[in-house]
C-alpha cells in the first residue's frame, strides 16, 4: 500500500518473570470489568501523547496497551530471552540512536565480503535482506493490473479504480496548491509585519485595523493554528510541501501505468526468479521513513534517556526491505515471510497491504510455512475503513473459501487515544470474522530516520505495538508456541461493552461488532493469562 496518504488510531493469579525458570513469582489480578472506567475529559499532555499507547485504561482513562503497568508490577527488570522480530516494511534506519542496539546480527555472515558466508542463498545479509535493490517509487497493484491488459480479469475493476482516483487526486492537487499559496503569502506577510519570524497566534490577534490583505491573512492563520495541529505556519508549510510531495508521487507513479520502478532484473512474475536484492537494509531518502518508525515502536531502546520506549525490551529487529512507495509485489512478500522464519525470526510485523493481488496464493503458503515453523505473523488490518468481512485485503491467511491456512496470523485495528464513542480510528478497517483485535494505532510516536522522532499514524502503527507484546510474551515465557501467543493476545485483550462508530457511514454500534474478539489488546493481562496457560493452570 502506499504508506503515508496525504490524510491524515477473577482470580489472583501467580506470575513467573524471567526466562521461565526459578523466579520467584509475583502475585498479579488481571484488569477486569472496565465498563465503569471514565471517559477522559481533558487533552492529554505532550508527554502523554508521547506514550498514550502504553498507559492504562483504567489507571489513565486512555485505551493504552497497559505496557507501563505490566513493565511495573509484573516484568520489574526480567529481560527473559532474546526475541527477533522481523519487520518486513520499508527501509529502516539500523544506525538510529534509539535503534542501532536492536538490530538484528547475522552471525553467520562477515559483513561486505561479496561472499555468501551462510550459505543462506543471500550474500551479505548481515542484517537483513533488501527485496527492492534501490528503488523507491512504484505502482499500485491495480496500475500493474491495467499495464496488463484487457484480458487481465480484473482489469474492468482496476481500471474504474485507478481512473476514480486520478481524477481525485487531480482535484486535490489544485486544491492543496491553492492552500499552500495563501499559507506562503500570510506566512511572509506576518514575518514582514512583525520583523521577525517566530510570531505566535496570540501575536496575531493582537492585530488592530488590519487592512483588507491582512485581514485575509489572519483567517487563514486562524483556522490553521487554532486547531491545535500546528504551532506555525512554518510548520504547515512544511506538512503542505510533504503532503503535495506525495500527491505529485501518486500521480506520477503510483497511478501512472508508463512507470517502472523495479530495477532488481527478476521477474517479479515468476516466483523461482529468487536470486536478486541485496544486504542494504536502510532507507533509500529520508523520506522513506515508515519502517523505522514501524520497528521503533517494537523495539525502540527502553529508559536511555533518549528519543522513546519500544514495547519490548529484549528484541532484535531483523530489518526486510520490500515494501516501496507504492504497492508491494507477492513475490516479494512471499520471499520475504520465508527469508524471515528461514533466518530466525519468531515473530513478522507486517504493515502494508492492497486491495489486489495476482499471487495471493504464493503468500499464503508463505504464510503458511510461518505457521508450520511456528513463527507469529501480525498484520495491519488496513487504512479504508473498509469491512474486511465483504472486501479482502492482501495478504491474507484465507483460501478462495475461507478456510485459514494458519492459526499463526493475527489482523489488528486501530484506536486513537479517545476512550469512548470515538476510540477506533475513522480510517481503520474493521471485521466481525476478519479482524481480530484493535491496539492503540493513531498519532504513535516513534523514531524517524536520522535520529528524528515523529508522530504518524496508522493501523501499520497498530500492528508492531501488538508484534511489540508478542515478544514480550515469547521474552518471559519461551516454551509457548506461536498459536497459543496468539490466543493470549486474543483472550486476555479489555473487552469495551460500549457502543463507538466503527463505520464512519454509520452510526455507533457495539464494539464487539469491530473484530473477532471485541477486544483491546493488554500486554499486563496478557503476560497474567501466558503465567497461567505455561503452568498448565488454563488453556486457550
């Protein structure tokens, strides 16, 4: 998928911390009836924002993962066993400040030696595997679709799609053009007037008698700085030059079928063709930000003094480039799932996907090949606000009917940081049968190539806080397979017995209505119920 839009989530029981072993247990009570938890009536800090996925339901009145809680009174320093996490995405930034101590080592492998050390069939792969060379942009899989011609089946369907979403585009571009003019033009004028550039709002209400121009200006500073988004115009400029940078890269590439970015020399085609890519695992431009951001949420270093805590504090991320500014190709998703469990990964975040697919059936068996090697896939349920039950999106763990292929694949949703009515995120994708669970996705703050850190957000923003607690699990209690973590997740989440919108075309419903479980997923419960289920005190 294309990763940024323009747009824009009871019993006591005893505990055993460590590696499983001798620890002395901690006595623990799962989070239970939240039905009376208050909703929250303020903003939340800066600070809070910062970590809103992590707080407590309970304890702060924000639909967190409770990770604060379980770290706390449950963890209290165990660091249990390493867990390598393979985050199949983007380029990701290995030499971050908050990331280069999670990296991934191949150990088998001596760095830039041209050699194949491992005899893994992929040279130099010290960190990972790069599935798109140094390519950046590409095309939808429906672009890729109508390329093919009208004897393609699902060429009519493609080609209505792509030529709605031009036009979209188009007008939107113009209308962004327009915005960007008039905030440039107050911008410059405010900066003139005040003779100097740091001006505040509270500057520009002080204004008395302005004339005509000025007047027009300072409603359009009004609207953009009250909102709270942004402390500048200099800020929304910034944000308008990146968002018209990604109209102008769907038009230009996304959607434009004279356009071929892959520059790898397989056929992307033929799954055989599997001898291409290379052992640079980083970002191409700064902008290719989405896999660092994604990894630093699993696994960004925890309580340095610097930038942000990942959810878990004993994970190597295993870094696997294949997803480019544009659609993923099955091939390389299906190469990639196997490359991950192939080189030891016990957990695959995957934070993208599409609305078509022409090889679906390579990536299920990838997929299934996970589940066999008993290797926990977690995925983005999407960002269309779509009904996954009535439409499919790829990759998926289901045949033409239906049947799953793995009981090792876990879809998640997203919440924003509201509790109540409006806790699910109006773009996240949701399904009774289709979606399992929904964790903390919208507004997620995490590392950025260069030793930045942003907010963005996302169901692919979603998806690693939940991949972040299966590690956690896997961390503490390593003897549990890939299936029951996943049943963990599922049966030990908050269930919400309150009506929110889940469709935006529709009115509130119960949130049980959003997923399989009805659930938020609780990394605090969840580490309760694996204590419980490794005793053989429960079974799932």
């Amino acid at each position: 998928m294309k990763l940024i839009k323009p747009t824009i989530f009871a019993a006591s029981l005893l505990i055993l911390v460590g590696c499983g072993s001798t620890t002395a247990p901690i006595l623990s009570t799962p989070i239970a009836n939240i039905d009376a938890t208050p909703l929250k009536e303020r903003s939340l800090t800066k600070e809070e924002l910062k970590s809103w996925g992590h707080k407590d339901l309970v304890a702060d009145t924000i639909p967190g993962m409770s990770v604060d809680k379980a770290y706390a009174e449950i963890i209290k320093g165990q660091k249990g066993k390493k867990v390598i996490v393979a985050v199949l995405d983007s380029g990701i930034d290995i030499d971050h400040e908050d990331l280069n101590d999670v990296i991934w080592t191949n150990s088998k492998e001596i760095a830039n030696n041209g050699k194949d050390d491992d005899n893994n069939g992929f040279v130099d792969d010290v960190h990972g595997w790069n599935f798109l060379g140094d390519a950046y942009n590409e095309n939808l899989e429906k672009t890729r679709i109508v390329k093919k011609g009208t004897s393609h089946p699902d060429y009519a369907a493609a080609k209505a799609e792509i030529d709605a979403e031009y036009q979209e585009y188009v007008a939107g571009k113009a209308e962004m053009d327009q915005i960007a003019s008039r905030v440039k033009q107050a911008n410059a004028a405010f900066k003139k007037y005040f003779k100097k550039d740091n001006y505040t709002l509270k500057d520009i209400n002080a204004i008395t008698a302005p004339d005509e121009s000025m007047s027009e200006h300072i409603f359009i500073a009004k609207r953009i700085l009250s909102s709270g988004r942004f402390e500048t115009l200099d800020e929304a400029e910034k944000e308008i030059k990146s968002n018209l940078e990604s109209i102008g890269e769907t038009l230009n590439y996304n959607l434009n079928t004279n356009f071929n970015g892959r520059t790898t020399g397989d056929d992307p085609y033929d799954i055989t063709d599997n001898i291409y890519g290379n052992g640079n695992v980083k970002h191409v431009k700064k902008s290719e930000a989405h896999g660092t951001h994604v990894a630093g949420i699993i696994a960004a270093e925890r309580n340095n003094g610097i930038g942000m805590n990942g959810v878990a504090n004993n994970v190597e991320i295993m870094a696997v480039r294949m997803v480019p500014n544009g659609d993923e190709y099955d091939k390389d998703v299906a190469l990639a799932i196997r490359y991950a469990v192939d080189n030891g990964a016990q957990v695959i975040n995957g934070s993208f996907g599409k609305y078509f697919s022409q090889n679906n059936e390579w990536v299920r068996d990838a997929i299934a090949y996970a589940g066999k090697n008993n290797v926990l896939v977690i995925k983005a349920a999407g960002n269309e606000n779509t009904n996954l039950d009535e439409k499919a999106v790829y990759p998926n763990d289901q045949t033409p009917t239906g049947t799953e292929v793995s009981d090792t694949f876990l879809t998640v949703g997203a919440l924003q940081n509201k509790y109540g009515s409006q806790m699910v995120a109006g773009y996240s994708n949701y399904g009774k049968n289709n979606v399992d669970v929904f964790a903390p996705g919208s507004a997620i703050y995490s590392t950025f190539p260069e030793n930045e850190y942003k907010s963005i957000g996302g169901t692919s923003m979603a998806a690693p806080g939940v991949a972040g607690v299966a590690a956690l699990i896997m961390s503490q209690y390593p003897k549990l397979t890939a299936a029951q973590v996943k049943q963990i997740i599922m049966q030990s989440g908050l269930p919400v017995n309150r009506d929110v919108v889940i469709d935006q075309s529709k009115g509130a419903m119960p949130f049980s209505q959003g997923s399989k479980t009805g659930k938020i997923v609780n990394a605090y419960n969840a580490l309760i119920l694996a204590d419980k289920v490794s005793r053989g005190k429960a079974k799932l």
